[in-house]
C-alpha cells in the first residue's frame, strides 16, 4: 500500500510541484492550502508524513505542529523560507522531524521524506524495544518515556536519540555521528540540531537520578554516562 502524504502548502505551484514528484515517486497525496484545512485533512486522510510550510493563511505552520503534535506522533518536516536558525530551532522544539529551507532541491526533499519514513519503519529488533535505568523506562514499541514513575511528552526524535545514547551507556558520540546514525542518513543541516533535542531532553531528564545522566563531552559530543 502506498504511503500517503499530506502537503499544508499555500503556494499553488510549490503545492502541485511536490504532488508530482512525490506521486511519481509512488506515494499518494493530498493537498491543504491553509492551516486550517490542513487540520481536517489530517483528520481525514491520516497521512504517514505531513510536509507542512510555515507560512500559511488561517493558521500558520507553528499553530498546525502544535495541534498534530497533540494528538499524533506523525512525522513532520517543515518547510521554511527563511532559512533562519530561529525558524529551525522553533519547528525542532515543536516536535517536527526535519526543516527543509526554500527554495529546495527536489531530490534532497525527496531523499528526506523517504528517510524520515525509514526511521519509523524500523523499529528497534525485539529484544531492544525497552531500556530500564534507575527512575527512567525508554519503551520504543510504545513510544514512552518514563520518568520517576511518571509519563513524560516527549516528541519521536527526542526519543530516538535518547534511546541511541542509552543503548550504549559510557560511549561519547561527536554530533555527527548523533546525525547520521539516529537521523539515518548524512543530515542536511547543521550540529545544532542535535543540542537542541539535547536541551529538551535535559529538561525532562535533569536531577531525576544519580546513577546516570546525559553529559556533554566538551569539544567532542555526548554520552549516556552510568554513575
């Protein structure tokens, strides 16, 4: 069955650009030009992955991520004009997957949306779905992260990453080696990218525990170090 996609995009001609390409590509589309719209498409056509513009009438890209996010883990990238760092950073914290800045490469979009669909296809083998440490349970079959007996919001990526720092307790892994292997494929972006997810989960996770903890290592990157 193919896989469907949901394109929140205002501009008509962008809009049917990447209907054709992602069509030809095999994947079936559908087009919101607005934000509003583009809620009860979601509602409606239960996409796999949402490419959503930040610029939007009604109601913009940030309003249309937060309202995903609050019921749906569905892969988000972003599309901004901008190209600013802030627009970035804002779309990562919301929860979005990935950024891609106007105007785009066709083959780069298309390389990111597989990629990002790859990375939910595979989930962790079976006896991997679940990390148990003191006061913290990563459970990837569920997508839920514990914290001191409590369940805490996290977004996909933040779990990822945390899941991969856990899974090897004591290794420091430089931030491009964080991008490729838990992003999957040789990042677009910029190192940044991951301290930002760093932050967030540092957030939720400071002084839950003394037996563990995120570290940075400077100059180098981080680690899931056992105390």
């Amino acid at each position: 069955m193919a896989k469907k996609v949901l394109v929140i995009e205002d501009d008509a001609h962008i809009a049917d650009l990447l209907r054709l390409y992602l069509e030809k590509d095999g994947f079936e589309v559908c087009i919101a030009p607005d934000g509003g719209k583009g809620i009860s498409e979601f509602e409606r056509f239960s996409p796999d992955l949402v490419l959503l513009d930040i610029m939007l009438p009604v109601l913009d890209g940030w309003g249309v991520c937060r309202e995903i996010r609050a019921t749906s883990k569905t892969p988000i990238i972003m599309l901004t004009a901008k190209g600013e760092t802030f627009d970035k950073i804002n779309g990562l914290e919301m929860g979005a997957d990935d950024y891609v800045t106007k105007p785009f490469d066709i083959k780069e979009l298309l390389a990111r949306v597989h990629a990002v669909l790859r990375r939910y296809d595979d989930s962790p083998d079976g006896s991997k779905k679940k990390l148990v440490f003191d006061k913290l349970e990563i459970n990837m079959e569920s997508f839920e992260l514990v914290v001191d007996g409590k369940r805490i919001e996290a977004p996909p990526k933040e779990m990822e990453l945390l899941f991969h720092l856990a899974s090897s307790p004591n290794r420091v892994y430089t931030r491009n080696q964080l991008l490729d292997e838990v992003w999957g494929f040789d990042y677009f972006g910029d190192s940044r990218t991951v301290d930002v997810h760093i932050k967030r989960l540092r957030e939720k996770l400071e002084n839950v525990s003394d037996k563990w903890c995120l570290k940075t290592v400077w100059s180098v990157g981080y680690k899931f170090e056992l105390l």
